[in-house]
C-alpha cells in the first residue's frame, strides 16, 4: 500500500492515518467537515489535499448510520482500488451497499476494536490500535487484493487480525462493547442526583464501573441504533438476573430462616456467575488470564513518584505486568498496586521497601 484516502476524520480515522503516514503511506485525509481535516493534517496525520487519480485502499470511518452512504459514494466516484470501512456493526452496512446494487468484490468491512472516551482527531494516537484485535469480515465475493490491502492496514496499525462473519460479529460487540457501555451509563446515572457527602466516597471500584460511561452520547445514539436487536437481547438477559438479585436482596431482610437462605443463594448464584464469566475476560495480550501478585505501595501525589517506583521495580529485575492507582480522598497521596508474578512479588516488595517505599500488607 503507498497511497490511502481516510474518509472521516475523527478519532479512529486520523488514528489510522497517522499510523500509515508512520510507515511512509501517503495518506489524503476527507471530513464533511473540512475543518476537522485540516486539524488531523497539522497533526501530521496527512494532507487534507484530494488525491489526484485512486488511492490504494478508502478508509471510511464515519458513524455506522452513515458508513453505507459515504462507500457508495466513494465507490461509485472510483476513488480506490479497496474500500474498507472501521463501523463498530457490520450486517447492517453490507446489507445497505448490496441493496444498492454496489459490486461488493472491492469492499471489505472491518472493526478495530480499540478506542477511547474522547472523540475527534485531538483525541488520537498512532498507537491506538497496537496489539488489539481488528475485525474483518470478509466474504466469498471479496477480491484477494482487498483482503490483502486490509491485512496490510491493520499490519502497518500493529493491530492484531480477526476474522468474524458480520452477524456473528454484530452479536460478539453486542456482548462486550455495546450492552457494558449501556450497563456502566445506567450505574453513572445514579450518581447524578446523589448526595455530594456519598459521592466523596467514591473509589476504584465505581471508577472502574462507570469509566466508560463518559463516552459521547451523540457517537453512542449512532452505534446503538445500528444494532439494537443484539443489544435488547442481551439487556433483557441482564433484566432477568437483576430482577431476581432484587427478589433474593428482599429475601434477605425476612424474618424467616428460610427465606433468608434462599436470598443469600440467589445472591451467590449471581455472584459466582459473575466469578466465572470475568475469568474469561483474556489478559495480557489477549492470553489466557493469569493471577499476579499485588504488591500495593503508599505513594504522595507528587511528579515523578512512579517513575521512580518502575525505575526501582526494573533494577531489582522485576517485570510490572500491570498497574493501578487508587487515589485517596482528602489527601494528596494514593496506593500503587502493582501487579508482578507470583515469584516476583517477595523480591519486588523486599527490594522498594529498601529504597525506602512504604509497602502496604
């Protein structure tokens, strides 16, 4: 690939851009917002400048309601050899294109499933997509040099390629993207009249649930409405458990022996459900998960604190796996957990505490 057209400028789209315009790709860049191209070229990301004859490969990355629209556009105007598109559904486009009567062999979709919070091309970073997962979803009809112009993008991006049939696709984000945003936003949604002195409260716990919540709603309402099917299905499923974790927790406060015993088995069920389904979760690097050692130290709220500690971690010869960061309420102080195999967890705590860290039990 030498030359690529990214139709859509906001975070997925420049993201890509400067990825390709990292492995020397001539990257042109397009927004029906022309501002918002310019933007992602001064951010080196390409040139807002049209291409003079087809590009290599169009990447579109508009909202999933619109993906359709803008590839037979594209299409039709012969501005690429391939046609790819980054929506977050992909049954729903293709059914689009083909009743148009497009010719499919030329198009391929696709997925990466990586992203952030923020949206718009300030948001983005070459490195956004490394060692994710990026779906494509092929079919009979597409052309082998496609398929090669995508796996060729999704390389030069260090992303990591899936292939996934469209619908099962559809149904696989439903799962682990669409209906967690829904479930994390209906739990934020509790705080937003809560008393202020039980928001002071919050910890880790609730950050960790409510991250993602934080989201645009506008870019939400586009995702969502390209697959509610999948996703009512599986909130209806979530239904069910919560109306019988609500019926158990009533249990609880009866009188009776009985009944309490039957609440608290509701309670566990859901609970050891819970256990199972998040040991699934895959770990570093997509792996199998596996159980670290956390070595929690007592840090102040000041620059450099953690570069000292990796600075530390890494002479003692140990390997951070993973991190976290609870920070303390009222004070300017804050509790590193450090997550480090099993072996590694006495040397590591051993070796900060000499150089004067104060190790948490």
């Amino acid at each position: 690939m030498r030359t690529a057209l990214v139709i859509g400028t906001g975070l997925i789209g420049t993201s890509a851009a400067l990825a390709l315009v990292q492995r020397g790709v001539v990257v042109h860049l397009a927004d029906h917002d022309p501002g918002q191209a310019r933007t992602a070229a001064a951010l080196g990301a390409g040139t807002d400048a049209e291409p003079e004859g087809p590009v290599d490969l169009a990447i579109v990355a508009a909202p999933p309601a619109h993906v359709a629209a803008v590839l037979a556009d594209a299409m039709r105007r012969g501005v690429a050899r391939g046609y790819l598109d980054v929506a977050s559904v992909k049954g729903g486009p293709r059914r689009e294109l083909q009743a148009l009567g497009l010719d499919l062999s030329a198009y391929i979709g696709s997925h990466p499933m990586s992203g952030r919070e923020k949206s718009g091309p300030l948001a983005a970073t070459g490195d956004l997509f490394e060692g994710r997962p990026w779906v494509l979803t092929p079919t009979r009809d597409t052309d082998t040099e496609v398929l090669n112009l995508a796996l060729e993008l999704v390389s030069h991006c260090r992303a990591v390629p899936v292939v996934m049939d469209a619908d099962a696709h559809d149904r696989a984000v439903a799962l682990v993207s669409h209906m967690p945003h829904l479930v994390s936003s209906m739990v934020a949604a509790r705080l937003e009249h809560a008393e202020e002195a039980a928001v002071r409260l919050c910890g880790q716990g609730i950050r960790d649930v409510t991250r993602i919540a934080a989201s645009d709603p506008g870019m939400w309402i586009d995702i969502l409405s390209a697959n509610p099917g999948p996703v009512a299905d599986l909130l209806t499923d979530v239904a069910a458990d919560l109306e019988e974790t609500v019926r158990s927790l009533r249990a609880l406060q009866s009188s009776d022996d009985s009944e309490r015993r039957e609440g608290a088995d509701g309670v566990q069920d859901v609970l050891r459900r819970g256990n199972a389904g998040q040991v699934r979760v895959p770990g570093k690097h997509g792996a199998a998960p596996r159980a670290y050692e956390v070595v929690a130290v007592l840090i102040d709220d000041q620059p450099g604190q953690l570069a000292r500690i990796f600075a530390d971690a890494g002479q003692a010869g140990v390997n951070i796996e993973d991190v976290r960061i609870e920070h303390a309420t009222g004070q300017q102080a804050g509790l590193v957990q450090l997550m480090v195999e099993p072996k590694s967890a006495v040397v590591l705590s051993s070796a900060l505490g000499e150089r004067g860290w104060a190790i948490r039990q």
